[in-house]
C-alpha cells in the first residue's frame, strides 16, 4: 500500500507500529492520529477507517470561520473529537 495526500503509511519490520498516519495542517493547526494495522485487523481497514476521519475532518475545516486567520478554539475541539471518535 503506497501512501496518499495527509496519509503516510508505516510499515518497519523492527518497529512494534504498523498503519497509517493521519497528518493534516491548516490555519496554524496541526491535526494527528496513528491508525494501527493490529488495533482495526488489517491495513486495509484501518486505512478505510483513516480515510474516514480525513474526509470529516477536512469537511469541518473547511467549513469552519476563522479567528485572525486561525481555526477557532471550538474548531479545533470539534476536530479532536472526531480524530478521538475515530476509533
């Protein structure tokens, strides 16, 4: 499985985590979660289910106001609970 736009795959065979990275950068915020291969049973779940959390996630930042060219406090709360409900 090759990697996409704020997906990074992670595959070590010395390291103990093997998924995807969920990496997104907007208005001055940084977005991050790891989801693991053992955790959802395969790559391609847990890439299914990082794709998931992608696409929510970039509807509500695009959508959202900003506050002096920054994502608001709220926002931000928003995006985290749906990195956190991600799971």
């Amino acid at each position: 499985m090759k990697s996409k736009r704020n997906l990074t795959r992670f595959t070590y065979e010395t390291a103990a985590f093997e998924g995807w990275r969920l990496c997104i950068s907007r208005a001055g915020t940084t977005f991050t979660k790891y989801f693991p291969d053992k955790k959802f049973g395969s790559g391609k779940k847990s890439l299914a289910v990082a794709e998931k959390a992608l696409a929510d996630l970039k509807t509500l930042i695009e959508g959202a106001k900003r506050v002096d060219g920054k994502l608001s406090p709220a926002t931000i709360k928003k995006g985290e609970k749906i990195l956190q409900d991600a799971a």
